[in-house]
C-alpha cells in the first residue's frame, strides 16, 4: 500500500505567490492594516482589505497577476505566517509589520529612546508624529516585553527654545511664521539637492529687517538650544547656517531638477570641516571660508588659564575639540591638585568671539593669557560688569 503523501497548501503557484506577496507587502508597509482608533466600528474585516489593496499594487509593480482573495483566505495566510514564527502569536490591532523592521529589540529600544528624546526636547515636529504611530503599533511589543519597551534609558535633556511644532502653535493659538512649516518640502529638496528661495526675516546680529536667501540646503542640525538651516549659497558657494525660527514660513524650489547627493555630500563633508575647525556655528565670511578651505588661513593660538574648582571640569573634558592641548600647572601640595590648567587651542579667528562666549559661563575661573586682542574684549566686558553692578549699588 503506497504511503500517504503530504500535499503543502502553497504547491500550488498562485497560492505561492499569494503568500509571498503578502510578506512583501508587510514589509513594504510596515503598519499596513492599522485601524483608525477613533472609529468604533473598524472591524479586522475592514483592516484586511488595506491589505488586499497594497497587495495588488504590490503585484502589479512587480508583473504578476494577483486574482482578488477573500478575507477568509488571507487570514489562513496569517495563521501560516504565524505559524513559521514570520508573524507573532499576538493580535496586531495597530497594523502588521515584520518582526523589528530591521532592528534587533535592544537595538530598536535604543532607537525609540532618541526619537522620543528628539521629539519631547527638540521638538522635532516629525519625531513626534513618528513616536505616536510607532507606539501604537507596537503596542503588542511592549506588553510582551512588560512596558520597558520604550522606557528612556537615554534621553538628551537640551531643550529647544522656540516653537518648532506648528500643530501644537496651533493648539495653542500662537502660530508662528517660521520654516518649521516647509519641512515636507525642505528635507526632500536637502535629500534630492535641489535649489531653494528662502526669507531670512530676522537677524538679530544685522541691521537688516529680511532678506532673500538662494541656496542649496544641506542638512538640520539641532545645537544648544535651537535647529539649524546648514546651506551653500548659490551665487557663490559659500557655506552658512541659519537659525530655523528666523526664516519665514516660505520655501520655494527654484529648479525642479535637483543637482545629486554626491554634490550634496561633498559640500556636506566642507561644511563639517570648518565646523570641526571652529568653534560654534559661525563659518566665516566667504573670503576667510575659501582661504580655510584651501589650508592657506593661519589659525589664532588661543590660551587660556582655568583655575579650581572650573579646572577640573576642563580636565575631564578630552574631547571638547579634536585639536586641544591641556597642561597641567604646577600640583598643590595642600589641594593635591594642580593650581590650574592651561587649555590652548588653534582656532580660526571667526571663531573666537564664540568661543569668548564659552569662556564667560565661568567667570572669575579664568584668564586669557592669547591672544591679546581676545584678552582685551574679555578684560574690557569684566569692567563693564563692575562698572554695572557698582552704579546699581550706588
């Protein structure tokens, strides 16, 4: 008598092919089948026939011919799914994706704790829409793991000073006229590079009231306090940044065809030269940005002398810039710690008056001993600050 043959449900090709772009389309669309939380009356039915949408597209993007599959069918592909271990035992009320997208749980965990950080402190407007979607869908994750799935092991405390949400300017009735609003068409024209008209209405360390920027923008940077606009300028390739709340809430793209991510990438890289070269933002005027560019700038010898307690923060600090010297002073026998340290560093000289503004957080810690014209505006503003404090006084 012949043994009996165990026949799979997906020899046959269709049934195959089904399958198959079924996991296509998970991962394709990570999400797929999420149901709108307001309405009540969503059913899984409902869901699943997002899915058999996307999956005829799918198919037809790809050349096959996808018969339309009933409901019942596709939850048979499910339990298969489940079966393998390629979908979870658990019910995916917030739509279907594929295991961690691509990251392991640790490694999604770590990614999910600077999204939220980038979105609560930052204010990263995107970050935020992406963190409340992503919460929902991985809802079932979370309970599985206890609720430390997004615990903030980690979080970046340097918070955003302006508004950079327009839907939250909205709820609160303080609208601002800002870039923040151009966001869905400024980071495609950073990833395609494109050219764009920009309006600066608002430069504190200028007399100007606006004005009409053209440049190719090249990335965000949040620093400190605030987001950034890092550009390179049309009309002569010099590379700025601007302070995203000062621009206008208006983004014009002036050449539909952008000029590449390899032009892009390579003024990138010039860009975060200079800043890896300065201090601060500020990247010069375009004549000393070419001369740095090009090694013929000669750089300021910059020393300073911290004194304790401030000194031992310095020490403590190797990696504050790439190209810092810290000297120890003579040791105390009484303290057993040096009298003081003595920090000297190579800078551009657009740089130092950033770099002034740093060295005033610790007041009477330190001395500039170079260069002298440095020495001379700290000197000079410690006066004004006697001076101001004595008439107040008097």
């Amino acid at each position: 008598m012949p043994e009996s043959i165990d026949l799979h449900p997906y020899r046959d090709r269709a049934a195959l092919d089904r399958l198959l772009l079924l996991i296509a389309t998970f991962v394709q669309h990570p999400g797929i089948g999420d149901r709108d939380p307001l309405e009540t009356d969503t059913t899984v039915e409902a869901a699943l026939e997002l899915v058999q949408a996307a999956m005829q597209m799918i198919a037809q993007t790809q050349g096959i011919q996808l018969p339309h599959y009933s409901i019942p069918t596709l939850r048979k592909d499910l339990v298969t799914l489940r079966r393998y271990g390629i979908l979870s035992q658990r019910r995916y009320r917030s739509g279907y994706y594929l295991g961690t997208g691509g990251l392991t749980q640790s490694e999604l965990r770590l990614a999910l704790n600077a999204l939220a950080s980038l979105a609560k402190y930052q204010g990263d407007p995107q970050a935020r829409q992406a963190q409340v979607q992503l919460k929902r869908r991985l809802r079932g994750l979370d309970l599985e793991l206890d609720g430390n799935l997004f615990y903030p092991v980690r979080e970046h405390l340097n918070r955003a000073i302006v508004a950079t949400d327009p839907d939250e300017m909205i709820r609160r009735g303080a609208n601002q006229d800002t870039l923040f609003h151009q966001l869905e068409v400024l980071e495609p024209a950073i990833c395609q590079g494109q050219a764009i008209e920009l309006v600066q209405y608002l430069n504190p360390y200028g007399r100007q009231d606006y004005a009409t920027l053209q440049i190719y923008p090249l990335q965000l940077i949040y620093h400190d306090v605030a987001w950034y606009l890092l550009g390179e300028r049309l009309e002569d390739g010099h590379l700025v940044i601007y302070r995203m709340n000062r621009l206008k809430n208006y983004c014009k793209i002036l050449r539909s065809e952008g000029r590449g991510s390899d032009l892009q990438r390579q003024s990138l890289t010039l860009a975060h030269r200079l800043l890896k070269n300065g201090w601060g933002l500020f990247l010069g005027n375009p004549t000393e940005q070419k001369a740095e560019l090009t090694e013929q700038l000669t750089f300021d010898l910059v020393k300073v002398r911290f004194y304790p307690p401030v000194s031992r923060f310095i020490v403590e600090g190797n990696y504050r810039h790439p190209h810092q010297k810290i000297l120890l002073g003579a040791i105390n026998p009484e303290t057993d710690e040096p009298e003081y340290v003595d920090y000297q560093i190579k800078l551009p000289s657009r740089s130092l008056q950033e770099f002034g503004f740093w060295l005033c957080r610790y007041m009477e810690h330190v001395q500039i001993l170079a260069p002298a014209s440095l020495a001379q505006q700290h000197y000079a503003a410690a006066q004004t600050l006697v001076k101001r404090y004595s008439e107040r006084n008097n």
